[in-house]
C-alpha cells in the first residue's frame, strides 16, 4: 500500500498533529516561536476586535439634560459611554446660548447653567452649529444620525416620532435608553 497524506487533527498522534501544525504554519507563512506565535495571536485578536468595534454612536445633549448634570449630581457622560460603548457627544449652538441666557438671568438656574456649560468644555463636548431657529429644532435635525438626549415630554415624543432614540434620565439618576 502507498503512503496517503493526513491532514492536520488525522489522529495519527500528538506528534504527527504537531508537525503537521508546524509544516502548516510555515507553508502559510504564520510566525513561528513563543515570540512569533504571540505576535501572530495578537494580530488575530486585534483583527477580531476591529472587525466587532462598534461604531462611534453621537448623543446630542438638550438644555435641561445638561441642567440636571449640576441640579442632580449625575455623571451623564460616563453613563452614555457605559451605555452606548464609543459616543461623541455634541451640542447645538442654540443650546449654548440657551445656557448663556439661563446664566445672564441669573435666579436658581445661574449655577447649574455655568457648570453646565464648563462641563460642555472640559468634556471636549463639540458645539455644532444647526440651521434651526431654536434648539428643539436643531435638536430635531440632528435626530436622524444623533441620539437626543433630553428629558423634555414634548422634544422626546417629536424625537421618537420621527423613528430616533433618546437618552433620559429615570428617578433623577440613571441615563436610559428608549427608541422610536
């Protein structure tokens, strides 16, 4: 009888096996050695992580959702992260200068629009300027590639509505998710 070729895993050993994994890897050109396998797993690991990486999700922040950032003491930005995995967070100009005319009025509202708007810098928050009269409008035209997040009855019926997703806050401290 002729000598027939097996395949790697032909159950002709642990021996035969490992050879056959050796001539495999060296004809498929797979590094070779502890240094070279390890190379070659974290390429492989790294190829699956990018080929599973979410896509960066954009939030764009209304007036009272940045409000309750200073009134409730709530870390909303860590929660969208945590929620949504990569986010970009922006804000429409409109609701900066609805910040700045909270804070000119002065009142109750004063400091929580100040540090509201302090967190919109030191966040890297980006301030995007929408073609829309006031903020819920520019809030809308950003609706159909943002997710909105607000606590507004009105502005979280118009987003859903129009089939998009809005982060809110539920008893005053955890940031959830609802859709259109």
């Amino acid at each position: 009888m002729g000598k027939s070729k097996a395949g790697i895993g032909s159950g002709r050993g642990k021996a035969a096996d490992l050879a056959d994994r050796v001539k495999f890897a060296k004809k498929n050109q797979a590094p070779s050695g502890p240094k070279g396998e390890a190379r070659h797993a974290e390429n492989t690991l790294q190829n699956q992580i990018l080929q599973r990486a979410p896509t960066v999700q954009t939030v764009a922040w209304d007036t009272n959702m940045l409000l309750n950032i200073a009134r409730f003491n709530v870390d909303v930005f860590s929660q969208a992260k945590e929620l949504l995995g990569r986010a970009e967070f922006i804000v429409p100009r409109q609701v900066m200068a609805e910040l700045g005319e909270i804070e000119k009025k002065g009142g109750k509202l004063r400091r929580e629009a100040r540090i509201a708007m302090e967190l919109v810098e030191k966040r890297g928050v980006k301030v995007v300027d929408v073609d829309a009269h006031s903020a819920d409008d520019a809030l809308l035209a950003l609706c159909p590639k943002a997710i909105i997040a607000t606590n507004d009855k009105e502005l979280k019926i118009s987003v859903r509505e129009l089939n998009g997703r809005v982060l809110y806050l539920r008893e005053r401290r955890f940031l959830e998710m609802g859709g259109g």
